[in-house]
C-alpha cells in the first residue's frame, strides 16, 4: 500500500479530489496540519464526493508528530528543487510520498534531510509547478505501476455494450 502525505495543504477541493484519488488506488492519506480548511468543509466534501467516508486517513498536528507517528518511514519528498525525477526511483510498498502546500511545497528544512528521497516532476523550463492533485496522481500512478497495479481491477467494463 502506498502512503500520501500532504504538509499543510491549503485548498479542500485538492485535497477531496487526492482523497478520491487514495480511495480509488487503495491508498493511505496522511494530513499534516495546519490546514487550510476544517475536515468537515463542504468543498472538500464536494471534491472527495461519496468517497470520503471510504478513505483511509490520518491527521497529524504537526511534521515531528507525523515522524513520531510513523517511525522508519521510507519518505519520498515530491518537489520542484529535486535532482532527480519521480521516475528515477523504485517506490517501496508501504512507502510515503509526501506534497507541500499548493503555495509554497515543502519546506526547504525539511526538504535538506531528506535530499537523497527527493523527485520532481519535469516540466518546462520557467513554470513553477502543477496543480497539486495532478501532481500526487502521477507519483502515484508511477508507483502502482512499478508495483504491477497490485490489487486494483485492470480490466474495465462497457457499461452497455461488450467489447465483444
């Protein structure tokens, strides 16, 4: 299973629609606060639809009660700044993936202890980044595929019609 982790994310609708994302892979999402929003907000209600009661989720008071929470974790920090691409690396299972706040990412204090897990996106030359749940849906997806897709449906179905 794999772990995301957002630190202090801003806006509920990018987090309801991660949190849809998470329920949709199996994966876990961690939330570190402060946040943005109250859990309970109509837009990330919105966002998430009829799948937040389904997430798995855990909400942190801060990034040290998180490490204190889940020691050993092996933690990839997505980011901007990264040397390497979130391709480069093979996601472990039970791995974390960690996203900053949509203003400003992960803070660099963080981000200098873990240099060595950080990835990034490519992009074009000049842009700053992407939205946020575009951006956990990739690392995501890359993950999953490393791992062969376990336990999710690989086959979809027509909803009227066969591919027959």
């Amino acid at each position: 299973m794999i772990n995301i982790v957002l630190h202090e994310p801003e806006m509920p609708a990018n987090t309801g629609n991660i949190g849809r994302t998470c329920v949709a892979t199996g994966a876990r999402l961690h939330l570190i606060e402060p946040m943005g929003f109250r859990i309970n907000d109509k837009m990330l209600e919105r966002a998430g639809l009829d799948y937040w009661d389904r997430l798995d989720v855990s909400t942190y008071l801060d990034w040290n009660d998180f490490l204190e929470k889940n020691p050993g974790a092996k933690i990839y920090m997505a980011t901007t700044k990264a040397e390497r691409t979130y391709a480069d690396v093979r996601y472990e299972d039970d791995c974390y993936i960690m996203f900053g706040k949509e203003s400003a990412g992960i803070p660099e204090e963080i981000l200098v202890e873990h240099r060595d897990t950080c990835v990034r996106i490519p992009m074009c030359p000049g842009e700053r980044s992407l939205n946020l749940s575009n951006a956990v849906a990739i690392v995501l997806y890359e993950a999953l595929r490393q791992q062969g897709f376990a336990g999710l449906e690989e086959e979809g179905q027509l909803h009227r019609l066969s591919w027959n």
